[in-house]
C-alpha cells in the first residue's frame, strides 16, 4: 500500500478491504466548484443559505476542504452551511471510533 498523510487502523483496514478515498485538489475545486453553483441558485430559491450534509463523513476531511472551496477564490461568502456526520458503525476495530471516545 501507498503511504499517505494521517495513515491508521482505518486507512489499513479500508486497503484490505479495497476501498479508497483519494481527496485531491482537482477533485475537490471541480465538486466545489460544482456544488458552488447549484447550492447558490438553491439558495436564491429558498431565500436562505441551504444546508449541505455529509452523511458517512468518517473523520471529515471532505467537508473540511469542501467548506474552503464552498467559500470561491476570492474569500467571499460561502453559499452553504456544511456538516458532517458518521455514526462509525464501518470503523476498523480499534481506529478512529476508539481513538475519538478516548479523546
């Protein structure tokens, strides 16, 4: 397996199993940039900033980078409120669901 930044029981439990997440900065600017537009003409819609969900977040890197390019290039507002949530049910034994009741 690859090395990669915060690597833990997960990410070894998760490349046995076959499953990847590989957040890069294309990835993210073009889903950014695509949720920027659609989240926006919502908002005009609802007369409100609408609410994005991340449901299945695991430790929530994707919202964290998402909220950045949520707010464009140019630091204005962003055009959504961004959550996430995981209840960690998929969580490898002894990885990121221990280590957050410990912490």
């Amino acid at each position: 397996g690859g090395l990669v930044a915060g690597r833990n029981a997960l990410n070894i439990w998760m490349e046995r199993r076959g499953v990847y997440e590989l957040l890069t900065t294309e990835l993210v600017g073009a889903l950014g940039g695509y949720l920027r537009g659609r989240l926006a003409r919502l908002g005009r819609r609802l007369g409100r900033r609408p609410r994005l969900l991340e449901a299945g977040a695991a430790d929530g890197h994707l919202v964290a980078h998402l909220r950045a390019s949520l707010a464009g290039e140019r630091g204005e507002a962003a055009v959504a409120d961004v959550f996430a949530c995981d209840d960690f049910s998929t969580a490898a034994p002894g990885g990121v669901r221990a280590a957050r009741s410990r912490g």
